[in-house]
C-alpha cells in the first residue's frame, strides 16, 4: 500500500511532523487543556446519547438507531484525531512514520465519508416519517436499517481505501516533512509530494463529489418534499414539532457539508493551508460536540430518558 523511492531509502524511511500551533508555553498549555475539554464533552455527550438509545425501550425506532450510531461515529472520527494532536500541543514536533501517516488518513476519511452518508440516510429516514407516516414502520424496517449503515460503511471503506492508495505511492523528497496541519489530512500530504499530482487531485475530487455533494442533493431533495408535508399539516403544534424535529439535523448537515467542501472541493490554487487547517477545526471538534448538544437539549424523547436513567441511578445508590 506504501511506497518508498529508491532516494528515500538512503536518507531512512519517509517520516512527518506537524506544524505547531504556537511555540509560545503559555498558549501552549491553554490549547491543550481548550482542545482536552472539547474531546471530553464530545465522548461525554455521544456516549450518552449512546446509553440512552441502549436503555430505553421507547428510544429504539430507526431515528435513535441512526442517531447512535452517528454518535459512535463521531466517537471514532475525533479519537483518530484529537490523542495525536494533543500529544504534539505541548513539548517538541514528534515524528509520524509514513504507514502510520498512511493509517491515520484512511480511518479519517472512511469515518468521516460515513458520517456524510449516514446523515443523508437520516434526512430520508424524516422524509419517509413526515411524508409517509402511517407506512413509516412498514419501510424503515431494523433490516433495512442496519443495510443502509453497512452500505454506508461498505461505501466508505472502498472510496478511502483506493484514495489513500493511490496518494501513498506518492514519493515524499527528504527524511522528515512538515504538514502544515495537525493531522495526515488529504489535501496537506498532497503538497508534500515531489512529484505531478494533477490525476492525484482528480481523483480528490471526484471522491469528494461522491461524498459531499451528490448526499448533499439526496438531503435538499428530501427537505424540499419534507417542508411541502410539513406545510400540509393543520395542527400548528404538529408544524412546529416537525420543523423542529428537522432543524436540527439540518443545522448540523450545513456545518459539515459546508466546511468540508471548502476544504475538499475548491481548486488548490484558491486554497489556503491556514484556512484548511480552521476549517478542519470546525469538523473535527464542532459538528461532534454539537451532535449531542443539539439532539439532547431539542429532543424531549432523550432528555426524558436521561432524566429516567439519572434518576433510577440515584435511586438505586440512595437504597
């Protein structure tokens, strides 16, 4: 899967460090502990929401099914991401070796192409409950569930496996490079080659395209059908429950397909490594964290389940 030149070999194997945010102490430890918190309230929040679907009998429909495993997701997505960088916050630059570079880069875009399709696979799952509601059960069955988020996975793993291929049989020049990032993202490694990567990008792009734009589209099409059932409900209380209900999910598909197209989709020229690396910040600690946050303190159905589940605990350490 890995590539070395024959250039490379006397020099030893190709390795990368990232670029620091600050050199300044001071700022350094106020990262640090900023970035450890952010990580903990993501693992906080979407482990709850995780235990709280598990728990709770009247959680289990296909909405709480998709919403945990978009919460496991998550999990994954910024545990690939948050350790390293955390370590190379505070003290010197330390070394990524090229596979392990290599490694990082492919669970980070399988995770994260799989959270672009599963959120496509819950804008359907609130079409089909809006504009079909009395067939919802019949359709959104736990088999076809359960395929919709192995094909999801299965798609993902293939798109990043052959990505991920393909730029590592880059050559990298010198024994050490910096990425101007704090993790092995896609378009700073392509940077580092010495070599033409016009197809490299091509094929960046029409990855991208597979995993932003064409769910992307699938998710306005559901929503322009979803408003136009929602319009046609009389009761205001229902109008107001389904708009709320849809919200949500869509608030957290703009803030992740907005700012991973800015990173994946603008042409390399256009781009700034600076404004990558802000973006990146964007989807690795925000869309996370704000999954939790939004579908606990706008959902009643989790809020009463954490409720139950806090208070049965309390109860049961009381007797």
């Amino acid at each position: 899967m890995f590539a070395w030149s024959p250039d490379h070999n006397q020099s030893g194997p190709t390795e990368f460090v990232f670029r620091v945010f600050t050199t300044v102490p001071e700022l350094q430890a106020l990262l640090f502990l900023l970035f450890l918190l952010l990580y903990l309230m993501i693992l906080c929040g979407n482990t709850a929401i995780i235990w709280a679907v598990r728990a709770h009998s009247s959680l289990r429909t296909p909405m709480y099914f998709f919403l945990s495993n978009l919460s496991f997701l998550e999990i994954c997505y910024t545990s690939v991401v948050v350790p390293l960088m955390l370590s190379n916050i505070l003290g010197a630059q330390k070394p990524i070796p090229l596979a392990g570079c290599g490694a990082q880069m492919f669970f980070f875009v399988t995770l994260g192409s799989t959270d672009c399709f599963l959120l496509a696979v819950m804008a359907y799952d609130r079409y089909v409950a809006i504009r079909h509601p009395l067939h919802y059960a019949l359709i959104m069955t736990q088999k076809l569930c359960v395929q919709m988020v192995v094909c999801a996975l299965g798609l993902a793993l293939f798109l990043s496996l052959q990505l991920t291929s393909l730029i590592f049989t880059l050559p990298f020049c010198g024994h050490r490079r910096e990425i101007n990032h704090f993790l092995c993202d896609v378009p700073p490694v392509l940077r580092l080659a010495c070599a033409d990567t016009r197809v490299h990008q091509a094929v960046l792009y029409v990855v991208g395209i597979l995993v932003l734009t064409v769910p992307f589209l699938l998710i306005c099409v559901s929503y322009v059908f979803i408003t136009s059932a929602i319009l046609r409900i009389r009761s205001a209380e229902g109008r107001r429950r389904a708009f709320s209900t849809c919200s949500s999910h869509l608030a957290v598909v703009l803030l992740q397909y907005g700012c991973c197209s800015l990173v994946y989709l603008r042409p390399q020229s256009s781009s700034s490594v600076d404004e990558d690396r802000q973006f990146a910040l964007v989807y690795t600690f925000i869309t996370p964290l704000l999954n939790p946050l939004i579908y606990t303190l706008r959902n009643k159905d989790v809020k009463g389940a954490l409720r139950k589940a806090i208070s049965s605990k309390g109860t049961a350490e009381a007797l």
